[in-house]
C-alpha cells in the first residue's frame, strides 16, 4: 500500500509540473494538448527512473527489440535497400503463389515517431493474414531529419524495390504500396514521384 501512495504521489507531482509548460497562445486546444503532453513525459520519465533502478523501458518512440513480434507463420529478415533499413516479413503461404505480390508498408507516427519494431506485430498480422510478402523501411524521423528526408527514403525504398521484385519472386505489377496516418501520406504514387 505504502508503494502505490509514494507512487501515485510521484505521478501525481510530476503530472503538475508538466502541466504548467507555456504553450504558445494561438494553440486551439490548450487543456488537451497540455494534458497529452503531461501524460506522456510523466511516462516517459517514470521509464527513466526504472532503467536508473535496473529496469526495462520501451517506449512507442524508437523501440529496438525486433523480436516482439513472432510468428512460426511468418519469417522476419532485416535488410538495407538503397542505404534505407527494412524489414522484409516472409510468409509461409506466399510460397504457394508464384511470382506472388507484396505490400511495402510505411509506419505512421506524425513524422516524428514510429519504428520497425513498433509495427512488427501488425505488420507481421498483415503478412500472415494476405499470404503477401511486406516490406517496411526504417525511413527518417522528424525534428532530427526535415522533410522531405522520411518521404525519400520511402521513395527510395519503393524504387528498389520495384526495380528488384524478380529477385524477391514478386510480380512487379501486384505490389501495394500502403501505410497509416503519417504513413499513408509517405505512400508514393509512382507516376508522380518516380518522375521527379
């Protein structure tokens, strides 16, 4: 009981202290965006304290056990295309469709968080569920890489990809490229983006 109080206590201050940071006066939804933020540096520092005491933290920012995720269904390869890292998730039925097709799928997270292994187990979901071999690139993160350095290696990754389907055994006319909010955005049209 002691801990949960000295807890809760912790929690408690620190969620203050953050929630009384200036935020600038145009902001449309000042509460919110304050508590959010709160919430999430309270997480954030209550993971730092446990790796001070020997804990384990991971935050959804930049997570980097790629071993989350497991499947017998599905095998997981760690490769580089074009100077951009990706995951290649390999399914047992894909086997069964020569030259079968993949999805090149780019992770959401408002530009600025989201990794690999933050979607390995809805990515490896998505290759096991369509029998479809999936790629993911580790594109670059906002505020450290500006636009447009995520969208190019998305580019990038999507080019060598295309360009190498045979080798994969993937026809080059069933891939899908797809991705979720910030994601969905970095999914290029290659008729306008291969142009440039």
């Amino acid at each position: 009981m002691g801990r949960k109080l000295v807890a809760g206590l912790v929690f408690a201050v620190c969620f203050a202290y953050f929630l009384y940071i200036p935020y600038p006066d145009q902001c449309d939804f000042p509460i919110l965006v304050k508590v959010f933020y709160s919430l999430l540096k309270v997480l954030d520092f209550a993971g730092g304290v446990s790796v001070w005491f020997g804990g384990r933290y991971s935050t959804p920012y930049k997570l980097t056990d790629y071993n989350l995720a497991k499947s017998s269904d599905v095998m997981t390869t760690i490769a580089m295309f074009d100077g951009v890292e990706v995951a290649i998730y390999h399914p047992k039925e894909f086997a069964k469709n020569r030259p079968g097709s993949a999805m090149i799928y780019f992770h959401g997270g408002g530009f600025t968080i989201g990794s690999i292994a933050s979607y390995a187990s809805v990515t490896m979901k998505i290759a096991e569920k369509t029998g479809m071999l999936v790629i993911v690139p580790e594109y670059r993160l906002a505020p450290d890489h500006p636009f447009p350095a995520g969208f190019d290696d998305c580019l990038r990754v999507t080019k060598h990809f295309i360009e190498r389907a045979h080798d994969f055994d993937v026809d080059p006319n069933k891939i899908v490229l797809s991705g979720d909010s910030a994601g969905y955005f970095f999914s290029p049209d290659p008729k306008f983006s291969f142009t440039r």
